[in-house]
C-alpha cells in the first residue's frame, strides 16, 4: 500500500500506564497489524481495532497483560 509516508513516519507506538487495564497500539508494521487483526478476532473481548488512518496506520486497544516486550542479548561468538 502506497500512504506518501516515508519510512521513519510509518511508526509502531505503545500506550499503556499503571492504572488502567488496557494497551493502545498504533501500527504501520504489516506482520504486526496482521497479528493484531487475527488476535481480535481470534478474542474479541481482549483486543479490539479502534482506527484505521487511512494511510496505513491501525489503531488497537488490548487487555495490558497480553503485551509484552522481549529483549534479548547479542548472541556469542561461539553461538553464531
């Protein structure tokens, strides 16, 4: 899908603060708006498609505790 953005404006951002129970995603990344879509169907009641920009952009609003962020080390040497 053309949208006229560059690459640095087609963003992914996270919102989500102590006290309330649900995550807002805001998406241009296609394998993650292909997750979401899937999982909000798959669980309506925990997430749900709130906006769609027009230009590529979707927004979701899920249950916090199915977020999670991943971080992982570089691999070893002998690893690689």
């Amino acid at each position: 899908m053309r949208t006229g953005l560059k690459k640095q404006q087609k963003v992914t951002e996270i919102f989500y603060n102590a006290k309330d129970p649900k995550a807002e995603i805001y998406t241009h990344d296609t394998k993650l708006k292909k997750r979401l879509l899937t999982y909000a169907a798959k669980f309506p009641e925990l997430c749900r498609q709130t906006d769609d920009d027009e230009q590529g952009g979707l927004t979701f609003v899920i249950d916090k505790q199915r977020v999670s962020i991943r971080i992982t080390e570089p691999y070893s040497e002998e690893r690689k």
